[in-house]
C-alpha cells in the first residue's frame, strides 16, 4: 500500500510537468463570467514537525568531522562542530543508498526509546530520466532501459519495507515536484 502511495506521488508530480490544455476563449462569452475566485491557501491539519528533532544523519556529520573541519582555522573549529550536529534531510537519490534508510531508522528508533524525540527526513529522489542533461545530479534510471519498472520494484517497493518495519518511528518524505519539470525539461534532451 504505502509502495503504491510512494509510486503514485512520484508518478503523478510528473502531471505538473506535462503541457496542460489552454482555454480557448469564447467570444460570446463576457471575461467577467469566465473568472473564478482566487484559490484559498490550504491549511494543513498539523504540523508534521512540530515536537520533533530533526535527525542528524551520521555520514553528514563525519563528512564535516573529516573533511570541512581540517581544513578550517582553529577558531571556526566549535562553530563547524556544531553544524554536525544539525539535523537535515537525507537524500535518496540511488538504489545503492536504500540500505542507509533502514540503518538510520534504526538508530532513530535506538535514540527514541532512550528518550530522544527525533525523526527521520529523507528525500525520495531517483525518478527515471532525472537530470539527464545535468551530469552533476544525473539519474542512474532510464524509461528506455526498464526505468519505471526499477524505480518501483528496487527503489520504491524497497523503500515502502523499510518504512514499514518502523511504524513508530516519525518518517517524513519529500518527493519534490521539481524533479518532475526537470524530468519534463530534459526528457527530450537527454
């Protein structure tokens, strides 16, 4: 069910993407009668980050304790340790990086039931054809080579089982919708 949801999202952000039809005015109708009131904002029921932390993922940690660190002055040394501890978002943007999900969800459920009140953030990021013109963010799945198939059976199904062995553990997913006009953009490039 949730691999279904996962699939459906990322699917269905490339409907924004896509060309959609333009009215065609009719002369016999009056402008007046053909506006319609400017949409309202929608109110969320509650905020899905409201009383937690966010998860300070430990790759990013080590990459600032290894790499940004030995390279700064002593004195910013405190400042740079201190961003390791802020917690981010975890982007999954390859197949080969599912296996860090079930790790860090495990770790999250560790240091919640000692008392911690964290949960996990990830970017879901691996859409077929992704970026094809972009050789820095370039996708690893192409439509014309199995593409849509891999992404649901080794990336989103993957994904949904890890989740759902973690049911009390707060997980929240970004699937941005900017991938998807990227995807349009590039389709016919890459």
């Amino acid at each position: 069910m949730l691999s279904h949801a996962l699939l459906t999202a990322g699917l269905a952000s490339l409907a924004f993407a896509l060309p959609q039809p333009t009215a065609v005015p009719d002369a016999a109708t009056p402008v007046r009668s053909r506006t319609t009131a400017a949409p309202q904002p929608r109110q969320a029921s509650s905020n899905p980050f409201a009383g937690y932390e966010f998860y300070a993922n430990p790759y990013y940690s080590s990459e600032v304790h290894n790499l940004a660190i030995p390279s700064l002055p002593a004195s910013l040394h405190p400042a740079a340790s201190a961003v390791a501890k802020v917690g981010s978002f975890v982007w999954m943007d390859t197949r080969a990086k599912i296996p860090t999900l079930e790790t860090y969800l495990a770790d999250i459920k560790k240091k919640n039931a000692a008392g911690a009140k964290l949960m996990a953030t990830f970017v879901v990021y691996d859409l077929p054809d992704r970026d094809c013109a972009a050789a820095a963010s370039n996708g690893e799945l192409q439509i014309d080579q199995n593409g849509v198939n891999l992404y649901k059976t080794e990336y989103i199904d993957v994904i949904a089982g890890i989740i759902a062995k973690y049911p009390d553990v707060k997980i929240n997913l970004a699937i941005g919708k900017s991938r998807a006009a990227l995807y349009s953009r590039h389709r016919t490039d890459g």
